[in-house]
C-alpha cells in the first residue's frame, strides 16, 4: 500500500487549496517577501542534494545533454501551456481570479512542477516505499511539501493543488517498478542521480527568487539520463582514467 504516497500527494493538495484559499489575505509586503525566503530554502535542499555527488563527469553530461533534449522539444514552453490551458479553468472551477501577471505565474507554475515531480528526494522515498514498505522519508517530505505548495499558491493560486496529480501518477509508477529498479541501481547511480535532481532544485530556487529565469523545464530529462550515463561512465570510462 502506498500510503507514503498519497500522504504527500495529499500534504500538495491541501497545502495549495489553503494558500490560494488565504493568499489575497495576506498583506503585499509578506507576499513580495516570501519568494524570496523560499528561493533561498529551494537553493539550501539543491545544495544538500548537490553535496551527494559521486560521478561528476556523469552529471555534467547529464545536464547539458539533457537541456539539449529538452530545448529541442521546448520543453519549458510546453509546461507554460499547460498551465496555460488548466490554470483558468481551474481559477473558474473555484471562483477565483486570475488576473494579473500571468507570465509571472506561470513561470511559478513551472518552479513548482519541476520541485515537486522531479524531485531526488521524492523519487528515492516512492523507490524505497515499493521496495520495503518503507514510508519515513515520503511522511517527512510531506511536512515540508506541505508548506511548499501554501507558498507557491500565494502566486500560483489552486493550480498549485493540482500538481499533486501528476506527482501521484510519476510516484505510483516508481512504487510498482521499485522492485524491477532497485536491483540495478547502485549506490553511485542513486547519488549521482540525487545531485541532478538537486541542481535542478538549486536553479529552481534562483527562479523563485526572481533572480535568474533559468529554464528548469528543458532540464529535466536530464534526470532520466544521469543514471545510464553514471552507469557507462563507471563501467567503462573511469577504469581507463584511474
């Protein structure tokens, strides 16, 4: 049973509907102020993450490949529609507003997509939950995601709530293929794919914080290389280095 699973997919739903709920509440100067703090949390959890790091080669091809991949299929583009397409309906759906600056929203949309579905953290817990029951780290995450999604819906508004959906589907995929993945991943592979999710985490944050729109949605199929490559980089290219 994932029960680790749903309770952080519910921790985003509830945490979203209540900060889009209270966000026009809170006062302008609160809210200027919270990107701020949070951009600043976002770029501590990458550089946890980062910190993990075992195969610096496999992550640096990671990335720029990856944003290659993702650049040629327009991917960033492609998240900002979706949130294009279900932002108003969903505004409408619960008889909000969503006037404003709505490049600006999306832009935040896109941060919290990519914080909360591709995250290392979530990913590895979703892994260890299918493989041994093992919930701790999803039930903790979720506190913190929890807050997470209320911070984002200040801006983002109930769209935020609804992130939970593809983070439920992203994570129950992994917690029934746990038991296929797990025995070919190695220690080195696992960390070397924490450090990309948590690069793109610490980029995530320079968004958040309005300093540097990096393009996080092009970046993620760099988390789906980063292990294959980590894995022909230490099989076969490291041997002939060392």
């Amino acid at each position: 049973m994932p029960i680790g699973i749903l309770v952080n997919s519910c921790a985003i739903l509830i945490g979203g509907l209540l900060g889009a709920a209270v966000g026009n509440k809170i006062p302008e100067h609160i809210r200027a102020s919270l990107p701020l703090a949070f951009g600043c949390c976002s770029m501590l959890m990458g550089i946890t993450n980062i910190l993990k790091m075992k195969t610096m080669p496999a992550v640096v091809l990671a990335i720029i490949i990856g944003t290659i991949i993702g650049e040629i299929f327009r991917l960033e583009l492609r998240f900002q529609q979706l949130g294009s397409y279900f932002g108003p309906r969903v505004a409408k759906l619960f008889h909000a507003d969503m006037s404003g600056d709505n490049e600006a929203v999306l832009t935040d949309f896109v941060s919290a997509l990519v914080l909360f579905c591709a995250s290392g953290t979530g990913i590895f817990g979703a892994l260890q939950s299918g493989l041994n029951g093992d919930h701790t780290l999803l039930i903790t995450k979720a506190i913190l995601d929890f807050f997470t999604a209320a911070v984002f819906a200040v801006t983002v508004g109930y769209l935020t709530a609804f992130i939970c959906l593809p983070q439920l589907a992203i994570m129950l995929l992994l917690f029934a293929s746990a038991k296929l993945l797990m025995p070919v991943i190695s220690d080195t592979m696992l960390m070397d794919f924490m450090c990309c999710g948590g690069v793109l985490v610490f980029a995530t944050g320079f968004r958040i914080a309005k300093i540097r729109n990096f393009p996080i949605g092009s970046m993620i199929p760099a988390m789906i290389l980063v292990m294959p490559i980590s894995a022909l980089w230490n099989s076969f290219i490291a041997p002939l280095v060392s």
